[in-house]
C-alpha cells in the first residue's frame, strides 16, 4: 500500500489510521491526564511526582524511538512493530488496575505504600511508555509518512493531530461514568476497572491491525552500522542538508515546551473546587469537540497555503486561550479560553507535523522519529512541567487555584505557557526565509 505517487488514500487505509491513531491517543491520554489524577488520588504525589513522571516518560519516549525507529528502518518493515507493541502496550496498561493492590501488599504502612506507589507508577509508566513509543512514536508515524505525500499530509495531519483531543473527550466522556467524589470532596475515580477496559481496547486494536493494516515496505537502509544509524539526524552535516526541517523541529519544540508547561496540570486545575469542581467535564467535552471539528477542517488548508501561512492563527488562538484561562475561574470564561487554547493547540500541531513530514527524507523516515520525539516530547518534557511546578509553587496566592501548599496548579501557568509561546516568532521567520 504505497501512496508516495498518489494523493488519494484509500477507504480501508483511512479506516486503519483513524483506527490506530484514535487508540494510540487514547492511550496516551491515559498516561498524560489520568496517570496525573491516579498518582494524586491513590497516592497523594504532589506536583514535583507529577513533574518527575512525565520527564521519565519523554526520557524513554526518546531512547525508545531512536532504536526502534533505526531499527524498522533497516529491516524495511513497519507492520509488526506496530500490531505486537500495540498488543504489548496495552497488556502494561493492565498492570496499572493491580498497582494500589500490589502497593499496599508489599508494604508496611500507609506512608510506605503511598512511596511504594509513586515508584511503581513512576516506573510502570516508563514500561508503558517503551510499548506505546515503539509501536506508535517510531513506527505508526514512519509508516503514516510512508503511504503520503505533500499532497495529503495537511488533511492526514488534521485528522492526527485532532486525535489527541478526540481521544480526551473518550476517555474522560467514558469516565463520568466511573467517577464518583470522595469524603474530602474531590472528584475521582474507579480506577481499577478504568485502567482493565482501557487495556483491553488497544490490546484489541493491536490484533486487528494484523489484519487490517498493510505493509508500507519502506526500502531497507543498512547502510552504515546500526549504532551510527542510531545518530544519523544529530549529525551536522545532516542537520545543514535539511535546514528547513530542522528550523520547524526547533519552532515545534518551542511550541511543545509552552504546552507542557501547563498541560500536565490541565485537569488538576480544572476539577479543583474553587474553578469547576466536578462540572469540569461540562466544559472540556464541547471544548473538545469544537476543537477537533476546527483542526479536521483545518488541516485542509495546511495542504492549499503552506506552513508558514497557516500556523499563524493556531499560535494566535493558542495564546489568547491560555490569556483568557489566567484572567477568572469563571465557567463561561474557562471555556471560552478552553476552546481557544485547545483550537491553537492541535491546529498548530497539525501545521508542525505535516510540514516535518513533507521535509523528512524518505529514505531516513524511522531514523529521523528519534530526533523528532527528541526534540518535540524529550526536551519539552524536561523542561515545560517544571516550569508549570515552579509557577505554581512561588505563585503563593496569586492566581486562581492556589491552595497555599505548592503543590495546586495555580491559573498563572496558563500565562507562562503563553509567554513561551511567543518564542516561536523569531524561529518562525526564520523557517519563512528558507521558502
């Protein structure tokens, strides 16, 4: 199935990646929003945990990538990658249903299951993330190159890039229903059961890919040793051959790192009692929805006017958002700078993803997923989380949310994740001049 020639992708291959990626998202959705909300709820972790797991997770993220994707690279294959890490991903998404047991078992107080519990969530995730990184970051996204072209990767990565949110709206849509609040007053949720159905899903995705999803048979590359394949796209020379597609990795690492300076805290903030309380899905599900359709539609005119065109009302929508979320904890308010910030958010990454494809060598595609996912998940996830942890610790009682202790994400993250936004302009002039 080798679209590079043909701008028209098939009825089936449509299916198959909306198939994968919506549960390859909705997985991830689960590790970004409710690994956050389990390791608060089961365990107590404070905002430093929090921080530290997601920096741990884009550390494997990106080691993971790297060989994986030299890998399937030098064997010309993508399929089995995919399906068996699909299938291995989710079996490691069972594990989490078990960890407040296993916890409590193995140790001897409530304190030294609570610590018990952070380590293992902290670690598990990593486990989950190798499975989900190899399987999705390096081979999905290398075969999703595969199969299109500059004619069609503005609409593929419009439907992609909406998954994340789509996924969102699934995922906690499905949650209301195991939700419940608790005797301090916060909301929660059941999440022994959460984590066994989740699990299953993308287990059940990973055997019907063996059957649905074909071969992109990219031509092996065993040129050089596999060791040096590993550093091909940190070489310099590599670097100044593809000078346009290193300048919107940077643009995209900016732009990543703004989003996670706030992100990992989105729905802490949003379920606390002094913004939204357990009305907070009220607000994210229409915010969702109107977000996806906008980026679906979106993605079309990557396609028809270019990048550089295109990702300007993304950024502008994205820090008007994050303005409007700083300002009240009004509901009205929280959902308006919700749609706009999550409208900005995915139609830039739509622009993003579809303009690294159309400059990624197709003879380098899986070497090349490391060097994304290093600069678009590793280093902002270094660095964006504890930027939001810093924020809200020093913040004392400026901005709405702020518990006093630290460790309560306060709405002046939304204000610095904007002020690291604006980083971009200067990159993105510089992308512009290489047209």
């Amino acid at each position: 199935m080798d679209s590079s020639t043909n701008a028209k992708l098939s009825g089936r291959t449509w299916f198959v990646i909306v198939m994968i990626a919506a549960c390859g998202q909705i997985a991830w959705a689960i590790e970004n929003n409710f690994f956050n909300l389990f390791i608060q709820d089961a365990f107590g972790a404070s905002l430093n945990d929090v921080a530290l797991m997601v920096s741990a997770s884009a550390l494997t993220a990106t080691i993971t990538t790297l060989f994986v994707g030299a890998w399937s690279d030098r064997r010309g294959k993508r399929k089995l990658f995919i399906c068996l890490g699909y299938i291995l991903w989710g079996a490691s998404v069972l594990v989490f249903a078990e960890l407040q047991r296993i916890s409590t078992s193995l140790a001897g107080d409530v304190a030294a299951a609570a610590s018990l519990g952070i380590a293992l969530t902290i670690v598990f995730d990593c486990v989950m993330t190798f499975f989900g990184s190899g399987a999705n970051d390096a081979c999905f996204n290398a075969w999703v190159t595969d199969i299109t072209n500059d004619e069609n990767r503005g609409k593929v990565e419009g439907v992609n890039s909406a998954m994340p949110l789509l996924s969102m709206l699934v995922v906690f849509g499905g949650a209301m229903f195991l939700m419940y609040t608790d005797d301090a007053g916060v909301v929660t949720y059941d999440y022994h059961t959460f984590f066994l159905i989740i699990g299953a899903v993308v287990i059940a995705v990973g055997i019907a890919s063996f059957f649905l999803l074909d071969e992109s048979h990219p031509e092996p590359n065993r040129e050089g040793g596999y060791m040096t394949n590993l550093l091909y796209g940190f070489r310099p020379s590599v670097i100044v051959g593809h000078r346009r597609l290193y300048l919107v990795l940077l643009g995209y690492l900016v732009f990543s790192t703004a989003l996670q300076v706030f992100m990992p805290y989105y729905v802490l903030y949003l379920r606390l009692p002094n913004v939204l309380s357990d009305a907070y899905v009220l607000v994210m599900a229409p915010g969702i929805v109107i977000a996806a359709v906008f980026t679906i539609l979106y993605g079309r005119r990557v396609d028809k006017v270019g990048f550089s065109s295109a990702v300007r009302i993304p950024l502008a929508l994205f820090v008007a958002g994050c303005i409007l979320l700083t300002a009240s904890p009004a509901m009205p308010v929280v959902f308006a700078g919700s749609v706009l910030m999550l409208s900005g958010y995915l139609g830039a990454v739509a622009c993003f993803a579809a303009e690294i494809r159309n400059n990624t060598p197709l003879d380098n595609v899986g070497m090349l997923q490391g060097v994304r996912i290093f600069m678009v998940v590793l280093v902002p996830m270094l660095i964006g989380p504890w930027i939001g942890s810093a924020v809200s610790a020093s913040g004392g009682m400026v901005g709405f949310g702020v518990a006093g202790d630290g460790f309560t994400p306060s709405s002046m993250i939304f204000l610095a994740g904007a002020a690291v936004s604006l980083i971009c302009i200067p990159v993105l002039v510089a992308v512009r001049r290489t047209e």
